[in-house]
C-alpha cells in the first residue's frame, strides 16, 4: 500500500471524503423538522459544501511555493486576526468569532492550518539540526503562541488542538526519540498529580525510564526532579489560571453524575442515545433521544450520538472506518509525497483533523470532557466544514510534489 | 518546485499507524461496550427519558334537583395558562394579554404569584376565556412564547335557582391550602374544589377523577405525540341529586323576597328537606371568574350579612316555640292538670319580688288552660308553671329535641347554639349574679340567652310531628341513606296535650296563628308562633309547623329576622306555603 501512487491515494481519498459527506448529509436530513427549508442544518450544510468545494478549486490553483514562502506573513496575519474579536462585541460572552454579518467566522480555525505550515517551514529547512534537542523549542513557541491567544479567548479546546500537531511533526522530521518522551512525561506527571497514589507510582516509573535513556545523567536527574516540581504545582495552576467553566468540564468529565442537569447532561444524553441504538440502530428518523431534542446540539458537537443511535453500532463502525481510512490515506499520502515541506504540513493538518475525530467521538461516549469541537466532514457548520477543504485542498496542492 | 527532499522514515509512519490504530480500536470498543454489552440499561433509559405523564380532567358531576332539574352544571370556557420559562418580556406579554382579555394586568400578576408552581410548570393567569379571546390570542401565537390555553370546565348556575346557601361554590386552589387535603385525590394549585355548601360537602363525590395521560415530550417538555395505550382514563364526578324541589325552592325565595330570614320545609319520615331558603342571598355568578376582589368585600361588610346562611349558622333567640318544653315538663312529671285553671291578668310578679313580668297581651288572657296558654301564647301562665320545674329538668328536656347539638345535616359550617346550663350561668353571671327561677322565667319563653338554628328548630318541630319516634335525621342529598335521630319517650296523653294546644295556635278563634289556617285546602295544620324578642330590633318572626298530607308528614319552619309578630308576619307566609304545597303535591311526590 505505502508503494501505491499518489494519484490513487487522491482519488481514494476523495472517495472516503465524498462518503463522509454524504453520511452527514443523510443524518442532518434525518434531524432536521423540515429539511427543505433554508434554515434547516441540512440545507444549510448543502450551500456550505458547495461554498467550501469553490475555495477548495481556488485554493488548489495557489502556487506552493509562494505558501512556502510566506508561511511566516501568513503565520503572522493569521496571528493579527484572532486579536480583532477582542476588540469586537462579545458572541456568546467570548471573543471568538468575528460577525460579518451574513455569517461568523472563527479566526483560530485557520490559525491551526498557520501554525502548522509556519512549524513545517522551520522544520524543513535543511540547515536545521533535527537531532539536536533544540530544534523543539521554536515548534513549541510557535505553537504555544497560537495556542495562547486561544486560550484567552476563550476556548480551551481549539487551543489543545493547535498543540496537538506539534509532536507528530517533530517526530515525522526526525526529532530524537528522547526529546519526544521528554514533551510527553509531564502531561502525565500533572494527570498522575491528582491522585497520590498515581503521583508515587508515576515517580517511580519516571525514575526508570529516566535512567535506561543515554545522556548526562546530570541532566537526566534535573529533568526529573523538573518533572515532580510540575506535578506538585499543577494544584496551583488548576485553581489560579483556569476559568470556572473550564473547571466545570473537566470535573464533570471525571464524573458525569455529579450534575446531571449541567454540561454533563450532555454526556449522560449522549451515552444514553448511543447506548439505546444498539447493534442496528433504531433506524433512520427514529432515534427517540434524537428526534425528541434530548440530545444537545446534535446536528454538529454530538452528531455522531446521532448516528449511533439510528444506525447503531454497525453505523458508528463504518464511521469509524472511513475515518481510519481517512487518516491513514492522509498519512500514505505525507509519506510518499516527494518535498519535505509538504509532507510535514500534510502530517500537521492530518494531526488536526484527526484530533478533531478523536476528541469529538471521545466525548460523545464520556472518554473526554465535552469540549464542543465538531467532526470533519460530518458536523454540521460553515466555519470547520470550510477549514477541512482548506485541509484538504492544501493536501491534494502539495501532494502533487 | 522545492528543493528538499522528503525525509519521512517508515519507522515515523508506523509509529502514528500504530497510534492512529490503537485510537480508533479504543473508540470502537467504547461504543461496542456502550451498544451491544449495555445496550439493555440505555434502551430503557430512554424509554423513560421520553414519556411524560400528565393529568386529564372529566367534568365535575351535576347537581340536580328531586325531580332530575339541573340546577347546576357544567359549561366550557377556557384558561390561559403560562410556563415561566419558556417566556419572554414576562411584563410585555402581560400587558398585550391584559388589553385582550380585558382583565387588569395588576389582576394578571396577582394571579401569576398566587398560582406559581414553578418554572417549568404552567400557571394559570386568566380564567373564563371566550373564543373569540382564544382565537386573537391564537393569531398572535409568536408573540406569546411559553403562553398556553385549555379548556376548562367552570360551573355553569340554573339562574332561578343559584342558591348559593345550599349549593356552596367552587374555588381555586392555592398553594396554602394543598397541604391540608387528601393526598390521594392528587390535586393541584390553580384547580377547583368546592368551598361551601354541597359542593364542599360532596367534593369528593362530585369531583371527577383524574387521569393521566403519557405524553412523549422532547428536552424542552414539548410534547410531540399522545401515546393512546397505557393512558388512565379520566372518569367525570357523580351526580349529586339534592332533596330539594325546586319549584317550591323558587316559592319559598319569592315569600322572603326582600326580607331577611329563612324558610325550611322538610318531610318528617324521611327527612329530607324539600326547601331551604336563606335570604337576603347573592348571585352565584359572581364566582365564575371576573369576580373582583371589591365586588367580594362588598358582599362580606354588608350588613345584612347576604353570605350567612341563617339556617345552619344564623342564632336567634326561638321565642315563645320554647313554651311547650316547658309544658312537656309539666304534663310528664305530673306538676300540674292540663285542665287547671290559672288567672292571667296581664302581668306577674313572682314571690317576694319587686319585679313585675308582662304577658304580651296587657289586659290578660283571663282564664287560662294549658291548651288555650299554647294556643294564644300566654306569659303569665307559663311564668307561673315554670316555678314548678327544676332548671336542670328544664335544661335536660330542651337538649332532648335536639338543641345545643349538630342536626346533623349535610351542609358544612353548621353551629350548635346555646341552651345556657349552670356552668354558663355561673360563668356569664358569677356565682350571685342569677337564680334559677329569675332565668326560667326568660327561658320558658324562649328567651334570654338561649340560641338556635331556623334548621334544629325544624328538628324540633319534626320531633313532635313524629311523636318523638324515628324522627329521621335531615339531610340535602336524596341518596344518602335514611338515619334517625335518637327517640324520644313521651306519654302519649303528652303528646295529645301538645297537639291540641298545637292545633289550636292555628285553627282556633284566639289562635295566634290563625293566619296560616287553611280554609281553602282543608289541611289541618299545627303549628306555634314566635315572637321573639332580640337587642338588634324589631322581634324576630316565627312560624313552626307540621301536618299531614296523603299520608305524608310535612314541617316547615319560617323566620323573618326583626320581622315583628310570629303571628301577623310568619303565619301567612306558612299559610301560603301550605297552600302552594298542597297544590303542587303531585309534583312533590315524584322522585
């Protein structure tokens, strides 16, 4: 499979994004009281698509190389758009959109694709000394920037998704395997900081991965104890830095019950529609927790709940395989792709749509915290459908290398 | 075209395959374990999550007369209800549906806060709704978020027949009050429940019983379809059929026309009241809806208390009524020959004392008997043969007919009355303050401290018209069963006694009731009168009487408050009475 050709790899993904489509179509149609109005998600998902499919052609017929270029203007720009919505009236009490009157955009969703061409221009440079445990640090500033004056606006999980693509394109350039264990450990030290028995038990592992690694055993030490000071001060972060609400999702996602009629209401809805499906579904349009509105947001956060419900599990598992598919096809495509640059912008964006599939369905079945963060192709919603032509545009432009 | 080569080592690619894998595999599992393992717990979950229960109302039961005449029953209007949170500019939606309805919009808000239950419950705001109210409300449904109408069943009154005194009327309940009734007729804040007369009375009997219907209803309580299977149906109230006539009913109100008083009739064996009229009375419409709190302070401030219902809980002193407890006494215990003769010359003084008693008549009866003191009412007779009698026998032979006690009738709020003992005397006067023979000599005429009902004087009189044996209790409602009251054990040459004196207070030439007597119907009628004497005015005018007719024993009391003479005022009413009676009486006899 890694030998087929790249034009195969194109078509078979069009193939898979095409079924996608189609598969969030037929849902939205199933959700929508009167499906023909212009006001129902679903023709609204229809004039989305067609407008998203014309920037696509548009965007195919950009040179790369003049991206390649301006990754860091582009970069840049894409930075000064997410200040304007701070200056602009509050939606929703966050500054996260910016009103053009017929319809909101949301900046950061392109600010992802930025991020991720402005980390691929640094790392494909050819002067750059991938080994070398600094190479990380400029990927890292740039990505935490990003994901900085997210955070602030507010929206923790778009921020998340803006670092996600950070580790997988260290490591697609080569980045020593140290260094990638290194970024990783304290996430976990600060999980494994909740509970103390975890923390003890976390320490001691640390401790012996610490040593089976080469290096400076100096520095090894002082990496650890570095890791500890992290977990024992995550405490006083989580109480200082985090908004109420922020709090409020990830209490509630370490227990659902706690607060049935709050945000995790959701999830208990959720899992109660998915659950109730069964193996076959209850069958198009008669999804009761669908249909009788008691599945939040379910044309786009929870549309999979949707699928699950009225297609069951045979359903959610064809889902999940175009999505595999879809990922992986992503993958072939970056591996065989003939310039650098390229095939780690394409391991980005993969990254990105992949942990919008991940975490989406994470928090549909209770695995996460309910983070409003749509699926590609799939959710309905003009702003992220758009974002995942631009993805797949800036895909099938570069593979053409 | 770029200049560098891709660099992706395989080992980078099968690292994120791996990952990619493991990802997926762990949100199949997920959703495995969700569908197929726990499928059962979910699926019934959501059966539950979908279904609301919620109460379906019959109509309330009617209430018909004797004869199947419905004097009251039901007719549809509609209420307007809201739900809190579903609205929008709560004070706009007000004042839109205030100019609609015409009802102010204070009245709407008070109304609001009187019925809340909650926010995602409705509330009652307005009641009494036409059709056409509903249907520009209709129209402009987009303007009224969160606002809902239903059909609701408000009484509907014979409107010659809105006795408000026997019927009661139904009002609405508030939160307060739910507490202190029978949980398991399941009711609400906002609903009807009967609050006087039968209609409290027979609440239970005349209210429907509720139903629930399952509603499948979406996250926002919306209902989307009515599962028909599984609903509890929803049975209307029983009717009521009262023992009242009602064209006698219609009678008896037009005689107090512009009166104040009261007139029962009953049938003595079974007890069943055939008329029951307290006047002045008030319009029972007053109670469907509009009524305004004004219109109702009215009604309770007027003096001529229109809200009392004087038969069960108006007290008046009975008057000269009381002379024949006296004289049971006299004839039971032998005191004294009902032939003897005593001197009435108008006034008496009794021994050893300064004070001076009148008989109403100044010039004195004359020769006095025992038949012609009941007849023609004589105080000085009485004055003088009530030294014979010990208080407490005086006292224990008045309880016996039934004073000082409930009659037991099938009406709320009804009161006992006072027949004074020691204990009250002592009490009321000090130890010193009174005598025995002082305060016979008031209570022998019925006067004094005693109080009674207009309704246990109707006991009274049906005591007698049966000869103290199975004297049935009264009672309102024709399908309650037949109880009596306990008997009482006269001799017989006692009960001859009374009726002669009895029938001669109406059929004799110097009868004080010679005004009832019945020339035309050749009825024989017995009776007493009263002219009872009060602080508030002119006396108070009774008429109590019984007699026969095909075989069945009617009574019938009538009292006109500060009326005057029981003779000149109350008799002729209780002649009329008699007389339309007897010529309605095929119409009587029907059930």
């Amino acid at each position: 499979m890694i030998y087929g050709s790249i034009n195969n790899d194109l078509q078979k993904l069009y193939l898979i994004v095409t079924s996608l489509l189609v598969f969030g179509l037929v849902t939205l149609f199933s959700i929508s009281s009167d499906p023909f109005s212009f006001n129902s998600s679903f023709s609204r998902q229809i004039i989305f698509i067609l407008f998203s499919l014309f920037i696509f052609f548009l965007l195919k017929a950009v040179d790369i190389k003049a991206i390649h270029d301006n990754s860091i203007t582009i970069y840049l720009i894409s930075i000064f758009v997410c200040f304007i919505p701070f200056f602009m009236p509050p939606v929703e009490n966050t500054s996260r959109w910016i009103d053009l009157g017929l319809f909101y955009i949301q900046p950061a969703e392109y600010l992802k694709c930025a991020t991720v061409i402005a980390i691929a221009k640094y790392l494909s440079n050819n002067q750059l000394a991938v080994k070398d445990m600094s190479t990380v640090i400029v990927p890292v500033l740039i990505a935490s920037l990003s994901a900085f004056i997210v955070l602030n606006q507010p929206d923790l999980g778009t921020s998340v998704i803006i670092l996600v693509p950070v580790l997988p394109m260290l490591l697609w350039a080569g980045v020593n395997n140290f260094t990638i264990f290194l970024m990783i450990i304290p996430f976990i030290t600060i999980i494994a900081a909740s509970n103390d028995l975890a923390f003890n038990i976390w320490a001691f592992l640390m401790f012996v991965m610490f040593m089976l690694f080469q290096g400076k055993l100096l520095n090894r030490i002082l990496l650890y104890f570095a890791n500890i000071f992290a977990g024992l001060l995550f405490p006083f972060f989580w109480n200082n830095f985090l908004n109420g609400y922020q709090r409020q999702r990830f209490l509630d996602f370490l227990n659902p019950d706690l607060d049935p009629m709050g945000s995790s209401y959701h999830i208990i809805q959720s899992i109660t529609a998915i659950g109730s499906g069964g193996l076959f579904g209850k069958g198009w349009g008669q999804g009761t927790q669908t249909q009788l509105k008691f599945l939040p947001v379910q044309e786009s956060d929870f549309i999979l709940s949707v699928i699950a419900e009225e297609f069951g599990f045979l359903g959610i598992s064809l889902i999940m395989f175009l999505f595999f598919m879809l990922i992986k096809t992503l993958l072939d495509i970056a591996f065989r792709c003939s310039d650098y640059f390229s095939s780690l912008v394409i391991v980005g964006l993969t990254s990105i749509l992949f942990s919008h599939i991940f975490i989406n369905s994470a928090m549909t079945i209770g695995l996460m915290p309910v983070k409003g963060l749509p699926t590609p192709f799939v959710s309905a919603g003009g702003s992220f459908m758009l974002l995942c032509f631009v993805i797949l545009s800036l895909v099938s432009n570069f593979s053409k290398n | 075209m770029l200049k560098i080569d891709n660099k992706a080592d395989i080992f980078h690619y099968r690292t994120l395959m791996a990952i990619l894998t493991f990802s997926m595999l762990l949100l199949v599992g997920r959703y495995f374990h969700l569908q197929i393992i726990e499928h059962e717990r979910f699926f019934s979950k959501s059966q539950v999550n979908r279904v609301k229960a919620k109460a379906s109302y019959a109509p309330r039961g009617l209430i018909v007369d004797r004869n199947g005449v419905v004097i009251v029953e039901n007719s549809p209007t509609y209420i307007l209800t809201v739900t809190p949170y579903e609205m929008k500019n709560i004070e706009e939606q007000f004042d839109k549906i205030s100019s609609i309805i015409s009802v102010p919009i204070e009245e709407i808000e008070r109304r609001y806060k009187k019925y809340y239950r909650g926010r995602f419950l409705p509330t009652v705001i307005a009641k009494n709704l036409s059709f056409a109210q509903i249907s520009q409300i209709e129209e402009m449904k987009l303007d009224f978020p969160g606002v809902q109408y239903e059909r609701f069943d408000e009484r509907l009154y014979n409107t010659e027949l809105n006795d408000m005194h026997i019927l009661g009327y139904l009002r609405e309940l508030d939160r307060e009050t739910i507490p202190t009734l029978d949980k398991s007729s399941l009711y609400r804040a906002g609903e009807l429940i009967g609050w006087q007369g039968v209609e409290r009375e027979y609440e239970k009997e005349l209210r429907y019983s509720k139903g629930v219907n399952y509603i499948e209803v979406d996250t926002y309580g919306r209902e989307i379809e009515n599962l028909n299977s599984n609903n509890i149906p929803a049975y209307p109230g029983k009717n009521l059929v009262l023992t009242i006539d009602s064209e006698l009913q219609k009678f008896s109100r037009n005689l107090l026309e512009g009166k104040k008083g009261s007139i029962i009739v009953s049938k003595v064996n079974s007890g069943e009241i055939l008329s029951i009229v307290s006047s002045p009375s008030y319009n029972l419409s007053i109670f469907r809806g509009e009524t305004s709190s004004k219109e109702w302070e009215e009604l309770i401030e007027s003096e001529d208390k229109p809200i009392l219902n004087r038969n069960i809980s108006g007290l008046y002193p009975p008057g000269s009524s009381f002379k024949i407890v006296t004289a049971i006494n006299l004839i039971e215990k032998g005191l004294l020959d009902p032939e003897d003769n005593l001197m009435c010359a108008g006034s008496y003084t009794p021994q050893g004392s300064s004070n001076t008693f009148n008989c109403w008549k100044e010039d004195g009866h004359g020769l006095v008997n025992l038949r012609k003191a009941i007849s023609e009412s004589c105080n000085v007779y009485f004055y003088e043969t009530v030294q014979l009698i010990k208080l407490n026998e005086w006292i224990s032979t008045a309880k016996k007919f039934g004073f000082n006690q409930l009659t037991e009738i099938d009406l709320p709020n009804e009161i006992v009355g006072l027949i004074p003992d020691k204990e009250f005397f002592i009490d009321t006067y000090g130890r010193w303050g009174w005598s025995e023979r002082g305060v016979l000599l008031n209570m022998t005429l019925g006067q004094g401290d005693i109080l009674v009902t207009p309704l246990q004087s109707l006991r009274y009189i049906n005591h007698i018209a049966s000869k103290g044996k199975n004297t049935a209790k009264l009672k309102i409602n024709l399908n309650k069963p037949t109880e009596f009251y306990e008997p009482i054990n006269l001799s017989e040459q006692t009960w001859v006694r009374l009726y002669d004196g009895l029938y001669d207070v109406v059929n004799s030439d110097g009868g004080s009731g010679w005004r009832a007597r019945q020339i035309k119907t050749g009825i024989t009628l017995y009776g007493k009168t009263s002219t009872a004497e009060n602080p508030h005015g002119e006396p108070h005018a009774w008429f109590n009487g019984f007699f026969d007719l095909n075989g069945e024993k009617y009574s019938l009391v009538v009292m006109v408050e500060n009326g005057g003479g029981g003779g000149a005022v109350a008799s002729p009413i209780a002649g009329e009475l008699v007389n339309f009676i007897s010529s309605n009486i095929e119409f009587l006899a029907k059930k």
